[in-house]
C-alpha cells in the first residue's frame, strides 16, 4: 500500500467528499487524510477495511499458536488420529 500518491490535507477531504468516496470505492486505494502538515486518519473502502481486517484475525491465531507450541501446549498428530481412531469404533 503506497500512500505516496494518495495523501490529502483535510481541506481536501471537506471540499472534495463525495468524489473521494468515488474514487476510493473504484480504485480501492487508501487515502492519507493531514491536518497541519502531520497524518491524521486513513480513508479506505469498506470491502478493504474488512479484508484487512480478516488478515489481522488469522495473523492473530498464528501468533497464539506458535505461542502454545513454544509452551509445549500441543499434542502430536499421530496422537490425535490414533485417540480419533479409538471413538469412531
């Protein structure tokens, strides 16, 4: 994601919103929002935000599971198929 193209000062954004909405629903590129010269907020799609934020939430899981794994909390696959074994019997 390259902000380098998109970032906009807040007047902008004020002056400009409805063709912003347009733009950034077509091309799917976020836009970086100053105010006195520093970034304040992100302007992004929807269908973005929710992508991102599915990849946040299976980053998430990752992350807890190589936690468990190096505290040792799992069990060995061959374990798990030979206890699966047992109940469907």
């Amino acid at each position: 994601m390259k902000f380098s193209t998109q970032v906009k000062p807040i007047s902008y954004l004020k002056s400009h919103a409805a063709e912003i909405v347009k733009d950034i629903s077509e091309n799917r590129e976020p836009m970086l929002i100053t105010q006195n010269g520093e970034a304040k907020l992100v302007v992004m799609d929807v269908k973005s935000y929710e992508e991102q934020e599915e990849t946040l939430a299976l980053l998430k899981i990752l992350a807890l599971g190589n936690r468990e794994i190096e505290q040792g909390k799992f069990r060995d696959a061959e374990d798990v198929f030979a206890e699966l074994d047992k109940t469907d019997h």
